[in-house]
C-alpha cells in the first residue's frame, strides 16, 4: 500500500496583499463545520465498533446507563478507560446522537430518535457508517488531488490496485463493502416496492451486481412467483446466504449475463465509464432480446440548475449524497460518473433499447425501464 503522498506547499497571502470581508463570519464558520465534520463521523464509528448502542438497546425501550455501567458491559475489555467513553458519549450527546439523562456532572445516556437507526436489522445504517469511516476508505481521499495533477484513481494510488481487485484479495474490506450494500439495498428496495409495479408482468428475474442477493429477498417477498438469479462475481456469490426461491451464479457482466425476463441492475452503472456501460447493457440486451424482455436499471439522475438555480439550493437529503456520489465515483473509480436523463437514454439507446421510460420515486430514488425488441 502506498504511503500518502507529501502535501504540496501552501502558500498564504499576505495582509497586504488581501484581508478578510469584515461584514460577517458565516463563511469561516461553515469551513469550521466542514473541517470538523470528517472527525464527527469517525467519533461515531468509535461508538459503533465499541457496540454501544446495542448495548442500550439490550436493556429496553427507555433505559439509561452511565458510562461506567456502559463500560462494565464492553465484552473482551477487562479495564476499560470509564474516562475516555464518557467523554465520547457526551460529545455524540451534544450531537443529538444519544439522549442524555442527568447532568453533566453524572450523565447517563440512552438510545433516541437518531441512534436507534444504529441497532436492528431493519434501516440499521452503521455499515454505511462503517465503510466510509474504514481506514483504506478513508486513506484513499488523502490522494483526491492527485486525480487532478496525475489523472489517477486516488483508491489506486493509495492500494495499487482498483477497488474491486482490491475487495476480491482482502476479505475484510470485501465484507464491509457487502454488509454497505445490504444496508443500502435494504432501504432503496423498500423505496422500489412500494412505488414502481414493474415486476408485475415478470416471470423470471436477473439481478446483475446483485451482490449477496438482498435486492432480490426483497423482491421475492412481494413477488414469491418470480424465478430469481443473483449474479455477481465468484467471490461475492461465495458468502451469500441461501434465499429461497434464488440461484447464485457467480461470473463476469462483461462476458454475458444469464438469461430472464426482465434484468434488474442497481448502482452498478454509475461505477463505470461510457464504453463499459454500453458493453455491460449490450450483454443485457442480447439475453433479454429472445423473450422480448425489459431492464430496469436503478441509479441516480443528475438535474441541472442552470435554469433553476433556486430550487437547486433547496435540496433534500437524497440529492446531496447524489453530489457526494459524483465526487465518490472520482475518487474510487476509473470512469465513473452519475449522468444526466438525456445521458440515461443514449447509453441505453446505444447498447439496442428502446421505450426508454423513467420513473422517479420517493427519496431521489430513479428507475429507467427500457425493452429489447
């Protein structure tokens, strides 16, 4: 693994030369907020690692414990420092993260609107939290600005490798990028279910990149009639679950894809370039085309504000991780990109489909449907 890489001089401009707007301080105080948020959220991977909240959780709706009481239940740790995650749980305290009871001199802390999302197997978001506070994860966006000077993959400089290379040879970052999908899988799928009636007129279904086969557990639960294969490469359909009514097949999308009614392909796009993309879909395309089949691709739509700059600065939460994924994709893969509507279609138009329909749901959540005729 590369080391980082020393930081290019900064060279700061004199008084002279210029001199802060004296009219406000917001600017200076959103740059403190940003500066200082990166350290929040690996605060609460602390929190997560050290299984705080399921330790809340253990002891019932509406309990509190000190972080004494908190520390004595830490398993494997025979003299943890009582001092250290006080002062840990008072800091995501005063983040809203978890309800504090008492005063500041003897606090007691309990689960709340925002941390019970942290427990459970339902909407559970520490393994999104837990992938992007990782440390290669992390170690990676040290080397952004080296995209820029050398038009180079900052994961790749970091590791030597891509992303997936990567994940394929080290296990453990492999399963924290499959316990991510299957977190966010979970979430969006609800989102899908409930508002898009696509899978209706299916009687067999491919979930391509489908990971460990969350997206289609989902699907099956609504549509139990449906034959579903789970496809991804070899080493991910190697520690997927069983899933009644699933077949895991392990391959190459690039190569060809098995065959079905309809296939279904969710953030898998975005990671790659154009030429890729149009290769991944042709291959959908010629297993789709023999039945007259259909592809709903599930991704993330960029919209303009060149024409209406102000309802772009009344963004919800959805649409800035959008933005955020846009920089994501720079940082981890060679290519990849979230695109416009207009970009959506001339993929899909190039790779043989035609039909093309989007379907925007809830939660910035976009599925382009298109058939092979």
């Amino acid at each position: 693994m590369a080391t980082l890489a020393p930081e290019r001089p900064i060279t700061l401009l004199s008084d002279e030369k210029y001199r802060p707007q004296p009219a406000t301080t917001d600017g200076q105080e959103l740059l403190w907020e940003i500066t200082f948020g990166g350290i929040t959220s690996l605060i609460l991977r602390a929190v997560v690692v050290l299984g705080v909240p399921e330790i809340l959780a253990r002891q019932g709706p509406g309990a509190s414990l000190s972080a004494a009481q908190i520390a004595a239940r830490l398993p494997n740790c025979a003299h943890p420092n009582v001092g250290a995650l006080d002062c840990i749980l008072k800091y995501m305290a005063r983040r809203n993260v978890f309800q504090l009871i008492g005063s500041d001199e003897e606090p007691q802390y309990g689960l709340n609107d925002v941390s019970r999302w942290l427990v459970g197997n339902v909407g559970n978001v520490s393994p999104i939290l837990l992938l992007h506070t990782h440390e290669v994860h992390m170690a990676a966006w040290n080397h952004l600005h080296e995209a820029v000077l050398e038009n180079c993959v900052a994961f790749e400089r970091l590791t030597g490798k891509p992303a997936f290379e990567y994940a394929r040879e080290h296990p453990d970052y492999s399963k924290t990028i499959n316990d991510f999908m299957m977190c966010y899988s979970k979430g969006m799928m609800s989102v899908v279910l409930e508002h898009y009636k696509g899978f209706d007129d299916l009687k067999s279904i491919v979930d391509v990149g489908g990971n460990v086969g969350t997206a289609l557990s989902e699907i099956l639960r609504v549509y139990p009639h449906l034959k579903a294969i789970n496809f991804d490469q070899p080493h991910v359909v190697a520690n997927a679950p069983r899933i009644s009514g699933v077949e895991h097949v392990g391959g190459d999308m690039f190569d060809n894809v098995p065959s079905a009614d309809g296939v279904f392909i969710k953030n898998i796009l975005v990671d790659w370039d154009d030429e890729k993309c149009i290769k991944i879909l042709q291959n959908c395309y010629k297993t789709l085309l023999p039945r007259s089949g259909k592809i709903m691709v599930v991704e993330t739509i960029v919209k303009s504000c060149a024409n209406t700059p102000k309802s772009c600065t009344k963004k919800g939460f959805f649409e800035k991780i959008s933005e955020v994924l846009d920089v994501s994709m720079l940082a981890f893969t060679d290519g990849g990109t979230t695109r416009s509507e207009n970009q959506w279609r001339n993929l899909l138009a190039a790779a043989g489909f035609t039909e093309i329909k989007i379907f925007e749901l809830p939660q910035s959540v976009v599925i382009i449907e298109a058939n092979a005729k």
